[in-house]
C-alpha cells in the first residue's frame, strides 16, 4: 500500500481528455491519460478507489477543471500495472 496525492486535470483539446497523476508521498508518481467515458471505471476498477470517491473526483475535474484527493491509500501494485511510472530525480 502507498499513500499520496491523487490529482484529475481536464485537458481541453479534441477530445477532452483526462490526465490523472498519483503522486506517492515517499516520492515518484504514477500518470496517464483518458477520454471523459472511461475515468470513473478506470479510477474504480484498476486504481481501486471507491466508487462514490470515484465518481465525485470525477465530477468535480469535470466541471472545475481539476480534483485533488490528499491522503489517498492505494496498491502500488495495482498502480504499476495500469498506469505510467515515472521516478522523480533527486
């Protein structure tokens, strides 16, 4: 389990797009990219946060451009396997 910052940024462009980072408390962050259809069941079933968690961060970067949710637990495992990993440099 990792704990971190869990950041939604709406892109415009075309389509509106989606990026969505994990920043890890310990250091490193985890990113990538969506359409508007696929955020929630992405977020809920391979990130694993809760759905109302889900679709309320949904929501919110939806209509006020970004969503940050501070303390979020996630699997580093489950993250590994659906998103980017990008290391910070020190």
């Amino acid at each position: 389990m990792t704990q971190g910052t869990l950041d939604i940024l709406r892109l415009e462009g075309a389509p509106v797009t989606f990026q969505i980072t994990f920043e890890r408390d310990a250091g490193g962050s985890f990113v990538s990219r969506l359409e508007p259809q696929e955020l929630v069941m992405f977020l809920h079933e391979e990130m694993r946060v809760e759905l109302p968690l889900a679709e309320n961060a949904a929501r919110r970067a939806d209509t006020e451009g970004r969503a940050r949710v501070v303390g979020l637990v996630l699997d580093e495992n489950d993250l590994h396997a659906v998103m980017d990993y990008l290391e910070e440099s020190a």
